[in-house]
C-alpha cells in the first residue's frame, strides 16, 4: 500500500467480546481512541517487504473491560507493543495482534485518505 494516509476503522475481537477503535494514519504517526476511553499513540513505517511495521502505546482507563475478557485495575494502565501487519491488511478477513492481556483479531477499513 503506497498511501497509508487515512482514517481507519478498526474492528476488534477478542476472547470474550468485541471492540470499535478509530485511528488516523498520517506521515508514519498513529493515533486513536475507542468508545470505551484507550487510546492509541505510536508510528508506523513499512520495511523493505513492504510490510508495515507498528510501534503503539497502549493507555487505558481505569476499570475498563478489554475485549480479551479482562479489567484494568482501579488505575490507569499503558503498555507498548510492537506488531507488523501486511501490505493487503484491507484486504484480509483479519489481522492477529498479540496484546499485553491476550491476543486480539483486527479488521481494518479504510473510510476516507487525508490529502496534504
């Protein structure tokens, strides 16, 4: 994918439910929130296999309930993790994200590019 600029859509599944998370892709920068308050922080860029490499931070609210079945504590947490994803990731049914409290199935839309 040469234009990764965009708004995204990124459905989510998990052990015990399900998720909605909208990022914004723009000049190697992410950046995102879910309706239930984390939000999303990190970069991007694409390796010479034109995979995309992502680098995010993770911050949750306190007591939230992750799609992977469990709650944060009574204090906010955040974590950084470190995935890569496809170049055809729009076109996969899913893609697997291995995630502090489990594993989490992702599928991306991509609902509008950014023109600069």
């Amino acid at each position: 994918m040469d234009n990764l600029n965009g708004i995204y859509s990124a459905y989510l599944s998990g052990k015990s439910g399900q998720g909605f998370v909208m990022l914004v892709f723009r000049n190697d920068q992410l950046t995102g929130v879910d309706i239930g308050g984390v939000k999303y922080d990190g970069s991007y860029k694409q390796d010479d296999n034109k995979q995309i490499v992502v680098t995010l931070t993770v911050a949750y609210p306190p007591n939230a309930l992750l799609v992977q079945g469990v709650r944060t504590g009574p204090e906010a947490d955040s974590h950084q993790l470190q995935f890569t994803i496809p170049a055809n990731f729009l076109e996969l049914p899913f893609v697997r994200v291995e995630a502090k409290h489990g594993p989490v199935n992702v599928k991306f839309v991509k609902l509008r590019d950014l023109n600069d």
